[in-house]
C-alpha cells in the first residue's frame, strides 16, 4: 500500500521537491508517515506541533490512518508579509 505526500512551502524547498510515493506501514497514521518521510532531509522533530496534513480536500488529525492511494497534503506554518 502507498500514498502520496504533497509537500508545500518550505517542506518543498527543504525536500527539493513537490511531492513523493511513500509505502505505508501496518497501522501508521499520517503523522509517522510524515516524520519518516521529512526526517532524513529535517531532522527529528515533533511535526505534530507544526504541521497540518490533508486528504483530498479535508482537513484530517494526526492520528488519521491512511489508505492505498491517498493523497496528503503537508501543509506547514506560512507567514506572510
């Protein structure tokens, strides 16, 4: 099973792209699959506290389990100016 992660803002420019096809594991939320796909180019953070993750086009929590196919948006802290 796999999904696609969207990366947005400064995940995209830190990732050097716009998206990527991750495997999901057994029973991992959209959180783990967000922290084991940004660690190797971020480091070890606690993204729970900073990001926002979306399915199509809802808003889901962190714990959200995804499914085969889904596509999830990434969606950063963003200031304006």
């Amino acid at each position: 099973m796999s999904v696609r992660l969207l990366f947005f803002s400064v995940l995209r420019d830190k990732m050097k792209r716009s998206e990527g096809e991750y495997d999901l594991r057994e029973g991992e939320n959209v959180l783990e699959v967000a922290r084991r796909a940004l660690e190797p180019a971020m480091g070890p953070l606690d993204w729970g506290k900073f990001l926002l993750f979306a399915v199509g086009d809802s808003y889901v929590s962190r714990d959200y389990l995804p499914k085969h196919g889904d596509e999830i948006a990434l969606i950063p802290p963003v200031a304006g100016g």
